[in-house]
C-alpha cells in the first residue's frame, strides 16, 4: 500500500520546543485487534544494589483519567491518559492498546535516546476532540485526536512516532542539517519501535524507497540502512547521531564535519556523507520491498534484521 503523504501545518507555534505533527496515511478499513493488558514487560533482574527495585504497572482508572505507574530498569514513569475533551470515538480496546504500547516503546525510547537529554518520564495522553487532524507533542504531552483511530484503527503506531519526539526534548532546527531531520527520525523510531514487531504498522505505514525518498533530508530509510550498517554491539551509531542532534554545536552548513566525526571507527570512516549516501542508493536495501501483509515478513526484513536491536535486547 502506498502511503499519501500530506504535511501538516501547526496551530501551536512555540521557538524553542519540538512541535510535531503526523504525516497523514491513507485511510484504513481493517479492525484492530485485542489488546493486551497492563502487565508487560517489567524487567524486574537488572537491580543493582544502587537502584530501586523495578515495580510493575499500577493504575487508578476513573471516567475521564486513566494513571499509571511503573518502574522499568530503576526508572520511575507515568503515564496520565485524559479523557476530559474525548468524545468516546477512540473505543476503550483502541485506549488499552495505546497505554500498552507506552510501556513497550517509551523506556525502550528514553533508555536509548531521551536518557542523554533528559527526556519527560511523566508522560500525558489526551485524546481529544480539538483543533487539529491527527496528532502532536511537545513538552511532555502527546496529542491524539479522538476520530483519528476511529477512523484509522490499525494506526496505533503515530504514538511511537509522538513518543520519539519527546524524546528529543527540543532539537534546534538552526543546529541541524536539514529542518526536517526532526520527522525523519521520529519516523525512524517509528519503523523500528512499532508496536509489537510491526502487528499494526507494517499494514498501514512503511519506509519508502530510495526512488521516493531520494536525498538523505526527506529519507527516513537512510537511517534505518545508517543503524543496520554501522551499529554494532560496542558502538551505536544511532545515539552517536542522537547526540549530534541534540548537542546543537554545529550550524546548518557544518554538518560536513559532524558526518566524519559521527562516521568515525566505523565502516564508512574516511567518506563523505555524499559518498556513503551512493553507497546506500546503490544497495538492495535500499529499494525492497517493506509491504507486508505479516509482521516482519517484507522483503527487506527478511534479509535485514532491521529490528534486532529493539527485539533482542
Ligand atoms: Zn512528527
């Protein structure tokens, strides 16, 4: 399926906060299915005598606020859903299934990424009836608009993608190559942390290939192909370029010089970005197939385990 692409404009305007908003897909008709509950994935082995136990998931559901909390890996979050402007469109299986995806990707997320630029970890939901068409997030919120999985059911995973922008906690467009290195990356985590391998996502939202998404300002499957080459156990490129956003230390035109530090000790030491973009356009990842009909089953995951470092760690 392909997908339509259609920006945005933001009401909210505010200079010094990542204000981001959903790309539109296309429609979609299937149902969404069951749920699972509040009781996932809470690591309770990674205690050091230092830490405080891990605690699993406790919740106090009332009408219109539904609160939990937990501790995953000695770290406290919460999660505040608020109904006060929902108008009941979102069904409560389509609510379960956001809070349980919070628990999966948001400290998955912040353990990553957010840790380093000390992300929100009292994270708000509020589904509402407002002003807006699908989603966004700032500060420690996330937006949803309340007809929008009524009317998309298997888009659960535009939360993964608001999550991941708060886990930028602010990157400055004036210190970042391209302005819109703040959506490709949202939309990186996206691919990557979608929300029970893909079960929802890999239906409606993809990557595009390198004949739509020709220049590595509009490509988010440069950064999954830039992940999967250079990331290895020892060295995570991914937070290397993380960090190089967040630091805001080089200006729009200087990127050339944070390309070659962040290429530095890896395979593509020596290479200039343009260099290791042909590289990448040259490849067969860079133009599978990622159309699927089963989780994790395109083409291109079949040949690149593209996920590993979410699924395996
Ligand atoms: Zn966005």
């Amino acid at each position: 399926m392909k997908k339509k692409i259609i920006s945005l404009s933001l009401a909210i305007a505010m200079s010094f906060l990542v204000v981001a908003c959903q790309k539109k897909d296309d429609a979609q008709t299937s149902t969404p299915q069951t749920t699972t509950d509040d009781s996932t994935e809470v690591n309770e082995d990674t205690t050091t005598e230092d830490e405080e136990p891990d605690k699993p998931i406790e919740s106090t559901i009332s009408e219109d606020k539904r609160y939990h909390t937990a501790r995953i890996n000695g770290v406290d979050y919460s999660l505040t859903v608020d109904l006060k402007k929902c108008d009941g469109n979102t069904s409560l299986e389509q609510i379960e299934t956001l809070e349980s995806l919070f628990w999966q990707v948001y400290p998955k997320l912040y353990e990553r990424f957010g840790y380093y630029s000390s992300a929100p970890t009292d994270i708000e939901l509020l589904i509402e009836n407002e002003d807006y068409e699908i989603a966004c997030a700032w500060e420690n919120k996330v937006h949803i608009h309340d007809m929008w999985l009524h009317d998309n059911p298997e888009d659960f995973d535009c939360y993964t993608h608001e999550l991941a922008h708060l886990t930028q906690n602010g990157w400055y467009e004036d210190y970042l190559e391209y302005d819109n290195y703040i959506e490709t990356f949202a939309d990186y985590c996206r691919y990557l942390y979608a929300y029970n391998n893909g079960e929802f996502n890999d239906h409606v939202w993809t990557l595009q290939t390198v004949d739509e998404e020709d220049s590595r300002e509009t490509s988010v499957r440069f950064l999954v192909w830039l992940d999967n080459e250079l990331s290895t156990p020892d060295h995570d490129f991914m937070y290397d370029y993380y960090v190089a956003c967040s630091d805001a230390t080089h200006k729009k035109d200087e990127w050339d010089k944070v390309w070659t530090s962040l290429f530095k000790g890896t395979s593509m030491e020596g290479k200039t970005i343009d260099e290791v973009w042909d590289i990448y356009a040259k490849s067969d990842f860079a133009h599978l197939s990622t159309e699927t009909k089963e989780p994790g089953q395109s083409e291109l995951l079949k040949k690149y385990d593209v996920r590993k470092y979410v699924l395996h760690k």
